[in-house]
C-alpha cells in the first residue's frame, strides 16, 4: 500500500517539489517515495499508472460518495478526473515550475455502481508554458464501459 500524507507534515513541501520536473515528482508518488494526496483516500482512489502525458488513478465508490438519491454524487466524477486530468498535464511541467487546475468540464454518462472499480484517466491535450489543456475519462476496470468524460485547462506557472 503506497502512503497517504496524512497531516500538512507529512506533505512534500514546495521547496522540494520544486527540484523535480512534473513527471519525476508523479513517479515518486506512484512508487511510494513521496505520499499521495490525503483526498484520495477520502474519495477512495490511489494513483495507479503515470507516463509522461497520461496519468490513471483507480478507484471505486463507497456509500459515503452518495447523494441524497442514493447515487454516485457528481462531485466523485469531477474530483476523480480533475485528478487524472490535472495530473496528466503535470506529467509536463518542468523542473521549478507548478500547476493549478483553471477549469474543468464533465459529462457523466451513466451512474457507476457502489464498489465497482473504475479508472480514471487523464491525457494532456497541449502543454505549454503558461497553460496546460488534458481530457480524461472514467471506465469501468471490468466491463471496459464508459461512465464519464471531461476536459480541463490548467494553469502553469515558474516558482524557481
């Protein structure tokens, strides 16, 4: 099981995050070096693959991702790939340089079952030097179907 920063100390902090390009900083994630985000163990995903220009997390709902209906929220779909999208572009960024998400789209398809697994995953579009563009999409790990799409500009701004 990879770690999960579980307090603002154990975070990686931006002094350091800025001596990796984007896609080193993503590597150290996926193989446990450094921590990953304390949301996704709240949202019950963990960063599966990153390449350069395409990130995957893996993930499945539980209850507590539900609206009032009984269905997945909405706000599962958008964060699952403003993750893989966002991260997707910062596969791109270079050494001394962060992100930040500016917006993001997405179109649900169809309701995912509680506890199914799914993949989430973002490809950049364009990354350049002030702005990112990434589209992703959520499938089913077992019957491959399409649940969501979405798209998303970032922002890319030099800190060191």
């Amino acid at each position: 099981m990879r770690p999960i920063a579980k307090s603002p100390a154990d975070l990686v902090p931006q002094s350091e995050v800025l001596n990796y390009s984007g896609l080193e900083f993503m590597q150290k994630m996926v193989d446990g070096t450094f921590p990953g985000p304390p949301i996704s163990e709240k949202m019950g995903y963990t960063l599966h693959e990153v390449e350069e220009g395409r990130v995957v997390f893996r993930g499945a709902p539980d209850f507590g991702t539900t609206n009032p209906m009984g269905t997945v929220h909405g706000g599962w779909y958008g964060t699952l790939l403003d993750s893989a999208m966002a991260c997707a572009v910062m596969t791109k960024v270079p050494r001394g340089s962060v992100y930040t998400t500016l917006e993001y789209k997405i179109n649900i398809l169809r309701s995912i079952p509680l506890g199914m697994q799914i993949d989430s995953i973002g490809v950049i579009d364009h990354v350049g030097r002030s702005t990112g563009i990434a589209h992703g999409e959520i499938r089913g790990v077992e019957d491959g179907k399409l649940y969501a799409t979405g798209s998303t500009t970032c922002i890319v701004m030099k800190l060191g």
